[in-house]
C-alpha cells in the first residue's frame, strides 16, 4: 500500500532539509569567519522560522478564517 503524503507535510520537511543544508553549507566555507558563520546560521534560522509560521498561517490558520 501506498502511503500519501500531504501537502503541508512536504513544507515541513522541505524546512527541515533547507535547515540542515543550509547550516552545513555555511560551516563548510572557508571564506567566512566565525562570526560570520553564527551570524548565517542564525539568519537561516530565523528567517527558516518566519517561512514556516507564514505556511502554518496559510495552510490552517486562513482555512479556519472562512
């Protein structure tokens, strides 16, 4: 049997994979500092986290508004 996945489901692991993928990208440039490599990592989270409650906000919170 085929299991179905959602689409809300993909945007969560899509998040999740441009989190890890990116973090590893910058730890792995040796152009950048090690100030510069916090300040990447913590924009990638930070705006990965505003991504994921704007999705959270179309996806289930805009559906419930109708």
């Amino acid at each position: 049997m085929l299991a179905m996945i959602s689409f809300p489901e993909i945007g969560y692991i899509v998040g999740v994979a441009v989190i890890l993928f990116g973090i590893k990208a910058v730890q792995q440039n040796p152009i950048l500092t090690i100030k510069q490599k916090i300040l990447w990592m913590l924009t990638i989270v930070f705006l990965n986290w505003i991504g994921l409650l704007w999705y959270y906000y179309i996806y289930y919170m805009k559906g419930k508004d109708e």
